[in-house]
C-alpha cells in the first residue's frame, strides 16, 4: 500500500492521530482500508476510494447516504440499526478530498464483530446468505432509478468477454501462452453471455437494487456466535438483479479454499454448503422474489464465476492493473478456481435444480 498522510486526514475529521493507532486493512483488492483506534473510546474504518474502479465518487457516497436512510428506516422502528454511520467531516462532507484529489470516507466500526474467508461449517453459509437475503429484503423496496451505477456495465457479461477478447488480441504482456486453457474454457462459453443478455431483454428477470459483491467475507458476524449483524463494502450497491448476488454467494462459499488457492486440487465445490446458502438466501426471499428469479439462481452461479473467471483473466493479461496481486500469476490462478468450480457446477446442474427448488 502506497504511504498517505493519514493524520492529516484525520485532521480534517476532528481527530488527533498522536492519541490513535492506525493500522492497515488488507483484505480488499480495491480499496485501501484503515483501522483507526481512538485510545479505546471509539474506532473508525477509514478507506481512500480508489479512483481508477470508482470513476464517480461523489455518486458513490450519494448511494451510501441513501442506502444507510433505508436502512436507519427499516431498523430504526426497533431502535437497532446495525449499520456504521458515515462521518461527516469538519466541512459536513461525508466524504474528505485531499490535495491530491483522493476521496476519502470514514464509517463507524462495527464491534465486536468477524468475518470469514471461507463457510468452514454450514452454519457460517446458511447466516451469511440470511445476511444478504435480508439485505435484499429492505433493498426490495428501494427505487434502482435512484441509486448511481457506481460502476456501469459492471456485470455486462457480453461485455467482460469482448474485453477479455481484445485482451487476448493484444496480448500486451505476452502471457497468452500461459493462460491457453484458461482462455479456451473462456471462449468455450461466450453463449453465456448472450443468454444473459436475452434474458434481461426479456424483463423477465427485475431490476433491483443489488449488493453486487456478495462475498461471504462482507458479512459481518457476531464475534461469540454465528449470527449476522450486516454486510459491507456498499461500493457497488446499485441498480442489479438477484442472480448477481446469489451467484457471487455460490462462487465464494462453496470452495473450501481462498479465492487465490494456488494448489488447484483443493478447490472442489461442496453441495452441503450450496444447500445451506440456498436456504439462508430463501428463507428471506421466497415470497418476495418471482419464479423466474428463483429458476434462474443457478444460472446466476454460473455467470458469475464465468465473469469473475473472465476478470482476473483479462486483468492477468492486461498485466495486473486493476486487482491488488502479491505475487506473479496471482491472477491467474485466481481465475483457475473459478473455473473449476463453474465445471463443477456444469457437471451436477441437475441436481443443483432440485435444491434450490426445494427451498423455493
Ligand atoms: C473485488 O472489494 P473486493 O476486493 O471484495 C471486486 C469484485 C470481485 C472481487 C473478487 C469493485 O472485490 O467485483 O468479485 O474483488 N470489486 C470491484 O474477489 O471490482
Ligand atoms: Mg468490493
């Protein structure tokens, strides 16, 4: 992570750095993320907002704000509203802009409170998709029409493949050759995005407000046991569908390994923890999703490792400029995992079917 002047920021908060500490945040491939403790009294998650993802920051907090009005509504009635505030800073910003033109924004930090990287038990699966299938829930009556695409097109599959495309057209870094498979298993699958596309022309499938990054490690729990207090990283809370967010549940829980797992042996994707998600998901949203929604969640898995896969490829290719990577084919093993669970799920479609129906 790059040094900023942190003190300085917190400055601009009301905040004297001497009486914190500060400590960096790593878990992101986006953000740069901070933890500062003000000598105990109270703690803040303080992030630079990185620019080069997020081209329109202001609309970013704008959906922020908005998100946390619904949320203040809808918990507020029992006076607990688990979610951290914005703060304002001395200028009654949510956001601070430094002289070198970073946004930054700071939240409340949620005590005691923890996150896993992976669904180790059932349990962990079946409450964090609860998590998200609750968040959907309170979202279901927000307008889409009035939350800011934070970044558009981000789930255009038709389109994260034409890059993925030029990408290899180029071949900028010379990689081409390292990623054959990879790239073979991509262009395998192109009819993916197409079906997506119809199916959305189709209005078959609503737009919603959406969290679009449900990875099981933006849900906080409780620290003593496995109940959900909220989910995070609202970054890309916009204008979406369900099959977004079921599906990136399904990418990140089933595996019992990271994400970046280098010994590809490992990553096999489990059916016990696949029903647990379903149902935590469905017991939230059953009623209040339509059928074609819920027929459609499996393919949501699908497009989603697809796209993802589709993502640490092209970026590898493009030579690592937009996730965060600590070592050489870190992209690229990334994108391996996510393609062998999307076999996986290729391979056991029909019996997949039948749990999610069993919980619809
Ligand atoms: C990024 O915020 P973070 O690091 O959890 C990415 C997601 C990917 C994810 C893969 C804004 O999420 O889309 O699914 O990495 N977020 C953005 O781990 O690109
Ligand atoms: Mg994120």
């Amino acid at each position: 992570m790059k040094d900023f002047n942190v003190a300085d920021i917190l400055q601009h908060y009301g905040i004297d750095a001497d009486s914190c500490t500060i400590s960096g945040f790593h878990r992101g491939h986006i953000n740069d993320s901070f933890i500062v403790d003000a000598g105990g009294r109270c703690r803040f998650f303080l992030q630079r907002i990185n620019q080069h993802v997020f081209k329109d920051p202001e609309g970013l907090i704008e959906n922020l704000i908005r998100f946390n009005a619904a949320m203040q509504k809808y918990y507020g009635k029992e006076g607990s509203n688990p979610y951290p505030a914005i703060k304002q800073n001395r200028n009654k910003k949510f956001y601070h802009l430094d002289h070198d033109g970073n946004f930054w924004r700071m939240m409340d930090f949620v005590a005691d409170s923890r996150s896993f990287d992976i669904a180790e038990t059932a349990d962990i699966a079946r409450e964090g998709a609860a998590a998200f299938g609750r968040f959907q829930l309170v979202m279901n009556n927000e307008d889409p029409a009035e939350y800011v695409p934070t970044i558009p097109d981000f789930h255009h599959l038709g389109k994260r493949l034409l890059q993925l495309q030029n990408a290899i057209a180029k071949d900028a870094f010379a990689r081409k050759q390292q990623a054959k498979d990879e790239i073979s298993f991509a262009l395998d699958r192109l009819s993916y995005g197409a079906d997506l596309e119809s199916l959305l022309e189709s209005n078959a499938i609503p737009v919603r407000v959406t969290h679009n990054d449900t990875k099981l490690n933006n849900v906080l729990f409780e620290n003593k046991s496995v109940k959900h207090i909220c989910v995070v990283d609202l970054d890309t809370v916009m204008p979406g569908t369900v099959l977004y967010d079921y599906g990136d549940m399904v990418r990140t829980f089933t595996s019992p390994v990271e994400e970046d797992e280098p010994d590809t042996s490992k990553v096999v994707f489990r059916n016990d923890i696949f029903e647990a998600l379903t149902d935590g998901y469905l017991s939230e949203l059953k009623d209040s999703l339509s059928n074609t929604e819920k027929e459609n969640l499996l393919f949501g898995g699908k497009i989603m490792l697809l796209m993802i896969g589709v993502r640490f490829l092209t970026d590898y290719l493009e030579g690592d400029h937009y996730f965060k990577t600590a070592r050489e084919k870190h992209n690229l093993d990334r994108c391996k995992n996510q393609f062998i669970l999307l076999k996986q799920i290729e391979e056991n479609e029909i019996e997949l079917q039948e749990i999610i129906r069993k919980y619809s």
